[in-house]
C-alpha cells in the first residue's frame, strides 16, 4: 500500500533524485548499516539470525558496488533506497528490519559527515604531498636570487627558496583548517531518528565507537538539521584553492617570455593548434581558475542553508553535488600542483638580473640613514628625492656622485656606495622570517619538521 493514488511525474522524479551523484556515498552507507545492525542485535530489538542475514546481505552490496555490478533500479530514488532495496531482495523479508529505529534523516547526515571526515584526512595528505615537493624544490634553489614584488613592482630581492617556503606556510595554515574539519564530523547523528529521537532504547555510544565517532550529537533536531560540517569543508577548501590560484597565477606570469623565470616540464603544459612554437603553463592557469569554483559550491550551500527552518528539509540534498564537485577539484588540483612543482625549470640567470635591478635597495639607503640617528620617515622622504634625481637623470642610485648624494642629506658618505652592492640585500635581512640563507634554512628545518 501507498498514501498515494497516483505516480510520480517523472520531471519531479528526476528533480527528486539524487542517485545520480549519491551513489558515491554507497560504502560509507553499507559500514553505517553495518555498525546499525549490530546494534539493535546487541540490544536485543532484533535477533542474532536477522543481523547474520543483514551483514550477509551486506556484504554482497559492498562487493556489488565495488566491482560495479550493483543492480540500480529507474525508481531509487536515492543510495539509501537503493541498498535497502537490494539488501530485501538479498535476504529475504528481514531487510526490512535494517530500517528499524532510524531514519533517512540521520543517516544520510551521517554517511555525509563519514564522507566528509574521509575527504578532510584526504586533503591533508594532499596538501603535505604538496608541501614535500614544494621544501624539495626550495632546497634545491636556495640561493638562487629573485626580484619580491609589491604591486606587481620589483620591490625587494629575496631567494627563491624563501619565496617557494612561503606557500609552504600557507599550506600548512590549510592542514590546521582541515583538521578542524575532522573535528567537525566528529559526533554521530545516527540515533536521532527523524528529529525527536526513536522509540526504541538503543546505544548510540556503540554505534559511535564502531564508525569511529568521538561522541554522539547531543541533540536529535540539531542531529538532523546540521551540515555545518561539509560548509566546514567548503570554506577550508575554498581558502585552500585560492593559495593554489596565487601559486597558479605567478607560474603563468614566470612562463612568460616578459620573465622567463620558470618553464613548467612538458608532461604539464600544451600546445597549440596553430603556433607551433607554443608552450603553454595550462595545469598553471586551471588551478588559478579553479579556486573560484570551489568557492562558489561554499556560497551556494551557505545560501541554502541560511534561515532553512529546522529540521531536514529537501533543500538539504543540495549539499552533496556542491561537496563532491568541490573534493573532486581540489585532490585533482592539490595532484596537479605538486606534480607540475616537481618538474619546473627556474632561470638562474634571469632572475638574478632581475634581482640586481639596483632601485629595490632604495630601503636599505633609508636604513643606513636611520643607523645615522634619521628618523625613518625623514629617511624615506631624502630617498625618494635620491630616486627623483636618478629617475630625471636617468642614471642609478651609484651614478649618483658624492657631492650630489651629500646635497640630499650631510648624514650620506661612501657606505652609500656599500649598500648598494648586490650582496648585501639579501644577507642584512637577517631578522625572524626574513630572507637571509641562515632565516631560510631555518624555515626550511622547521617546514622538514611539520612534515615528520
Ligand atoms: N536523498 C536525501 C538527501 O540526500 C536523503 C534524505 C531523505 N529524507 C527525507 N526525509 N526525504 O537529503
């Protein structure tokens, strides 16, 4: 029997389901029957022969979804329909007992926050494969001068190394986030039932232990209603996308020939159709386009949950498609950076030229000026009247002559000429977290450390 007197329109039909994308969710629902199963064995609500035939059952479903032959049927609506469905017609009449003291409700919040939990640990991984291949590549480049920028203006050389280690610490805030997301899936929703808890004197706690939940969600309506989990993740990710982007979007400008500071490995770039000499960064460009993406899944769910009145609502099937897109992108890009990381090809050269651009030391002329007694900010204004001068007269700041830097300011005399040779930039950075090798090694040592 049905409440119903008519079939459904097929357009509600395909609006309605969600097989189409939750199958993914498919092992994680057959360990949650699984750990369910057990446990209304264990407190007596079923019998020790029913739980037999339901693991039985069981595990022919895992085995069916794992080598592709599950049987979908045009009327699952969705996996959990569609396992129980198979699982009845496995076992007989007794898969209609799995069902008992639960509801869709919280189990599929709990098949998401075991996803969810599953794809946060995958990230991290990710993420330290990245790191690994990124401290590889700054140890290898250790000295190798580059112009930092500000604005897109050669500002203050720095090494390589010490530019590469600076998404290594961005990475490593990402692996932070991450774990927080763990921590987010961390109590059971199963055992709320529909939202008010269920008519039968179940354990939770074993259910919990078995999934390998810290605790049990407190309350059955938050139970059923929370997702706050998978925004958790989306919000991590996104972050974690937009590092991606920037390390995208300076590889792109570094292939350039207006650089030519890197060329990524031909296993990571392309052709053209029409230029034959063309060689094109893309894996750089799609992971500076991808991130925007990510963030959209994060916007989009954050929109559908907003002001959704408790407790599930169908509007709540909506995360999944928003969760799964956004776990695809981000393990393919985080692959997809550390392979393209691992074989990029600097310039030496190039970018020591670049470097020795002589403006960027106009700071360290300030500084000299401070160590004379100037305060700094008189400092940057005779500076800048040294840098008028050279710029007018289009010379540098050493073809400046004594008498004319000493015009500038009485406080000036031939170390001017000193802190302006190249070497000397990069070495008196010397404070915590600057450039200096001796800084750098230790950033490199304690980056080697956070990856054990
Ligand atoms: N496919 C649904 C979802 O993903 C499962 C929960 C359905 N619950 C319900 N009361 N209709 O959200």
């Amino acid at each position: 029997m049905s409440r119903f007197s008519e079939p459904q329109h097929p357009v509600f039909q395909q609006l309605n389901a969600s097989i189409g994308f939750d199958w993914r969710l498919g092992p994680y629902d057959v360990d949650l029957s699984r750990a369910h199963a057990k446990m209304l064995a264990a407190q007596g609500i079923i019998g020790q022969d029913d739980r037999d035939a339901l693991l039985r059952a069981l595990d022919s479903v895992e085995q069916e979804l794992q080598d592709g032959s599950f049987p979908f049927e045009p009327d699952d609506e969705d996996i959990h329909m569609a396992i129980e469905r198979r699982i009845t017609q496995l076992a007989g009449r007794v898969g209609g007992k799995l069902h008992t003291a639960r509801s869709r409700n919280d189990q599929v919040a709990t098949d998401m926050a075991l996803f969810t939990r599953a794809h946060a640990q995958a990230a991290q991984e990710a993420i330290r494969g990245l790191m690994r291949a990124l401290v590889a590549t700054a140890e290898r480049h250790l000295d190798w001068r580059m112009p930092g920028y500000t604005h897109l203006q050669r500002a203050q050389p720095v090494y390589l190394s010490h530019h590469l280690l600076a998404y290594v610490w961005m990475l490593a805030r990402d692996l932070e986030k991450f774990a927080a997301v763990e921590q987010a899936t961390a109590r059971l929703p199963l055992g709320a039932g529909a939202l008010a808890g269920v008519n039968f004197d179940t354990d939770r706690q074993l259910v919990a232990r078995e999934l390998g939940f810290a605790g049990v969600a407190e309350n059955s309506i938050d139970a059923v209603s929370n997702r706050d989990f998978v925004l958790d993740y989306l919000a991590a990710a996104a972050t974690c996308g937009t590092h991606l982007s920037r390390l995208g979007a300076e590889i792109v400008l570094w292939s350039s020939s207006e650089f030519a500071f890197a060329e990524v490995s031909d296993a990571w770039a392309s052709g053209s159709s029409i230029m034959p000499q063309k060689k094109n960064p893309d894996a750089a460009e799609l992971l500076r386009a991808k991130a925007p993406r990510i963030a959209g899944h994060f916007v989009a769910l954050q929109g559908t949950m907003h002001a959704l009145p408790l407790t599930y609502n169908k509007d709540m099937q909506e995360d999944k498609e928003h969760l799964f897109d956004a776990v695809d992108t981000l393990e393919l890009c985080l692959a997809a950076a550390a392979g393209m990381i691992e074989g990029i090809a600097f310039d030496r050269e190039r970018m020591a030229e670049a470097a020795s651009d002589e403006f960027p030391a106009a700071t360290d002329v300030a500084d000299l000026l401070v160590r004379r007694g100037m305060p700094f900010r008189e400092c940057h204004g005779v500076v800048a009247g040294l840098v008028k001068q050279a710029v007018d007269s289009g010379r540098t700041l050493t073809e400046l002559t004594l008498t004319e830097i000493r015009e500038q300011s009485e406080l000036l005399d031939g170390e001017y000429y000193e802190v302006l040779r190249g070497e000397r930039w990069l070495e008196s950075k010397d404070s915590e977290g600057g450039t200096s090798l001796r800084r750098v090694r230790e950033q490199l040592d304690r980056a080697r450390a956070l990856l054990g």
